[in-house]
C-alpha cells in the first residue's frame, strides 16, 4: 500500500495541480507532508513494534493509512489534501517498518538476503502496478480514485495480517523515545518548510529564516538526545558498525536521486511531453520491472560476493542511467530516448536495493532489526523530502533563468511578462497568457517546456553525481566479506 501510493500520486500530480490550480510549492507539500510524517516518525514506528508487537502495530498503521486515504479523496482544497497526506504519512510510519521487521525475525541469517530480495520484489511489482492504475484512473475517472483504491487493499492486508502473520516483539525495548521523536519531527518540519517557503518568501523572509534555524537546532538536539536517553531511537551505537553506517550514508545519497527523478519526471512525461496519465504511468513499469525480476537475484549477491562489490557497482550503473536522461529534449521518441536511460536506471537500482536492505537488517542483532529497519527506512524518506525541497529550488531557479532568457528574444508587452514571471514558480503548468497572437502564444508555450527540459537536465546531471558518491561510499565503508556488527 505505502509504495503502491507513492508512485500513484507522482502519476496524479499534475492533474491535482490543475484541478486545484496549484503551485509547484503546493504540489511539492502533497508530496513533502506525506514524506515528511514518514520519515519523522518510522523511526517511532519500528521501535513501537519491538515494543508492543510487530504485528499489533502493522495492522494499526494500515488502519491509519486508510482512513488518511480516505480524507484525501474527499478534499475539496488543496490544504486539506496535503493534511490528510500527512495523516496517511502516520500510518505507512507504522506499517513499512513492521513488515521489513516480520520478514527479518521469520528467517535464518542464510535465506534472510533471498527473503528480503522476495520483498523488494513484491513491493516493486505494487510499485509497477500503482502508475499505470492510477494513470488510467486519473485520464478516465478522477485523481480521487487514486486514492480510494487503497481501501480494499487495506481491508485484505488487515484479514491476512491477522490470520497468517505470528506476533513477535524485543525482549530488550522498555520505552519509546517520545522527546527524540519531537525533535526528529520538528527538525525536518523547519528544514522542509524553510526550504520550500524560500521560493515564494525569499531567504530573508522572517518565517523561512526562522524555520531553517529552528529545524537546525532541533537536529541538534535531536543528536544530543539520543546520545542521553536510556531507550533511544536512534541508537547511535549502531553506527560504530561502519557497514551499518555506510550502508545509511549510502541510502542518503541514492535516495535522494531516485526522490526528486520520481517527483519530476511525471510532470516531464506529462506536463512537457504531452503524454497522457496512462501513457506516462506505463513509461515507468521498466525501471520498475527489472527491479521486480532481478530483485531475488540480487539478494542472493550478497551470500555470493558480499555486499560490497554490488553495493560499488549498483550505484555506478545508476549514475550512467540518470545522465542517459539528459539527452531527451521534447517530442522525441519514447524508446529512442527514455526507454535506454529507464533501462539501464533500473538495472542499477536491482543490482543495488535488495543488497542494500540486507546489509542494514544483518548489521545488528536480531532484536533491534525494527529499529534498524526504522532507520534506513527513514533516510531514505527523509533523503527524498529533502531532495524535493532543495533540489526543487534549484529546478525553479534554472527554469526561470531559461524561461527569461528565452522570453527576451519575445517583445512582449510588459503587463503580459509580467503575469508569465509572477507564474513561474507553476514550472510547465504555467499557462500561456490570453490575448497573444497564435504565433506568438506559441513561442511563449515551447520556450515554458523548453525552460523545464533545461532545469531537467541539470538534476539528472545532479542525480548522476549523487549516485557516484553512493558507489564511493560502498567501497570506502562497506567490509569486503564479514559485514555482521562488530561493535
């Protein structure tokens, strides 16, 4: 349901965009408000599992996430959309640890790497699933659906859950880290909201520079906290396993590549090049496939090679897939352009996901694999909220300097400039002026999707680079055979 509902949404953007007549900020929040919950309170949510029952909290996040699904549907404005994706956000917070966590408890050390491979395998089946449903849901009956359907999915996971799953629990888990768990939301609350409101407000604006500061502070203390506390979140102690801690940095790095490619690519797909919802959802199930076959493949790398060889590689394969998507510019030919660079991509991330995930759960002991799994589960959440949120301003920023650019070449009357740069920050759902000329109007259309290729092209080159320092990472941190925890 969590990852179904991710790749849903993407596909659903720029139709809620217009249904709603929305910014590109408003569209990051429908986005960020979900991540941010997610990856503020996982970490919550893996700990609340080895506590009180793995199985207890799973059910209960799924619960949470349907009812959250639910509101979202019936919004009738766009903050009411992005309150109930953060209540939605609450509930995968429960749900996406626990179920990582049952898996590790139901097997042994030698078929964990195939059993966590068969996982990533069907979340990346659900994830091939979600944009093509949701696209054809959004071109042939509303974006609203897109949200609905998570309610009799919710209902068979509960049956199942209840029915075939045992409860398990950690003998070692007294207490939840509440005062972490505020710290942790309030830091990423302020750095997000800083960075996207930045757009709209400036830098020197009080409530942007106040936020960024605030969340600064938080972390902060935040690391201090969890330093302090008899049962913390985070156990720093985790991270004196350098493998542990190369495989998060790892994380970190790559998941922000794959965060903000998800966030923008539909609305290249659907925006710029003129795909439909459908169209553009089915684009994807490449990258998404490969990850799905390969998945139990790759799990087993790791038994046959260790983690690090594929952990260096995987990266390395991605990085070539991300600039390969500098190439397209408008109007080109699917297979010729995108499909190679969704190809390779995908490659990349089946030789790297399911290894990655096996040596974060085999890095600690047996009773911590809930928090582990919260954790990695949470830099990779907030790797992608903080990619959308500042990698975002870039994309802005090098669209206006195209758009502006290319607008010179344009006499255009000044009221009619005006109207086009105060609408910028719409990116291409920037709509062409009324009153110009045919000709004219035109021009103004190709140099808007001219002006979003360009910013395009500078975060796939940006991605290129995080995927190289994922690759730099593995083979500097990651232990050539024993990656069990040493500390």
């Amino acid at each position: 349901m969590a990852f179904i509902d991710s790749t849903v949404v993407n596909v659903a953007l720029p139709t809620i965009q217009s249904s709603f007549r929305a910014t590109v900020v408003d569209v990051q929040w429908i986005v960020e408000s979900y991540g941010l919950f997610l990856g503020a309170l996982i970490l919550v949510g893996g700990s609340l599992g080895d506590l009180y029952g793995r199985r207890l909290i799973f059910v209960a996040g799924i619960a949470i996430f349907a009812a959250g699904s639910v509101a979202c549907g019936v919004a009738t404005g766009i903050h009411q959309l992005i309150v109930a994706r953060s209540f939605q956000g609450v509930g995968a917070a429960l749900l996406v640890p626990g179920s990582l966590a049952i898996i590790s408890t139901s097997f042994d050390e030698q078929s964990r790497g195939q059993a966590i491979g068969t996982w990533s395998g069907f979340t990346a089946i659900t994830t091939a699933v979600g944009p093509v449903l949701g696209g054809w849901l959004v071109q042939h009956a509303s974006w609203r659906w897109v949200f609905f359907i998570n309610v009799p999915l919710a209902a068979v996971v509960i049956v199942i859950s209840i029915w075939k799953i045992p409860e398990s629990r950690s003998a070692s888990i007294a207490l939840v880290d509440w005062v972490g768990a505020l710290f942790a939301s309030l830091g990423l609350s302020g750095l997000v909201f800083g960075f996207l409101e930045s757009t709209n407000r400036g830098w020197r604006d009080p409530l942007v520079f106040g936020s960024l500061l605030t969340g600064f502070i938080s972390l902060v203390s935040f690391t201090f906290t969890e330093a302090r506390v008899g049962s913390p979140m985070v156990p720093l102690k985790l991270f004196k396993s350098r493998s542990f801690a190369g495989a998060n940095l790892l994380t970190l790095s790559l998941y922000s590549a794959i965060g903000i490619f998800f966030f923008l690519f539909p609305l290249n797909l659907i925006q710029v090049q003129r795909y439909s919802p459908t169209a553009a959802g089915a684009s994807v199930l490449p990258l998404i496939l490969l990850i799905f076959l390969l998945s139990r493949w790759s799990g087993g790398l790791v038994a046959r090679y260790g983690p690090r060889k594929p952990l260096i590689l995987g990266p390395l394969i991605a990085s070539l897939g991300f600039a390969l998507f500098v190439a397209p510019s408008i109007a080109n030919s699917y297979w010729k352009t995108f499909f190679p660079a969704l190809i390779v991509l995908g490659f990349g991330m089946a030789v790297s996901v399911a290894p990655l995930t096996t040596v974060v759960m085999t890095s600690v002991d047996q009773d911590r694999v809930g928090t582990a799994s919260g954790i990695n589960n949470a830099i990779a959440r907030v790797a992608g909220v903080l990619a959308i949120a500042v990698l975002g301003i870039v994309m802005v920023q090098a669209f206006s300097f195209r758009l502006n650019h290319n607008l010179a070449q344009l006499s255009l009357p000044p009221v009619i400039l005006q109207q086009i740069q105060a609408n910028e920050i719409k990116l291409a759902g920037l709509q062409v002026p009324a009153g110009l000329n045919p000709h004219t109007g035109a021009a103004v259309d190709r140099f808007i999707r001219e002006g979003f290729v360009f910013a395009f092209r500078i975060i796939m080159l940006i991605c290129a680079g995080l995927s190289a320092v994922s690759a730099a990472i593995a083979w500097q941190m990651i232990q050539r055979t024993n990656f069990k925890n040493s500390a």
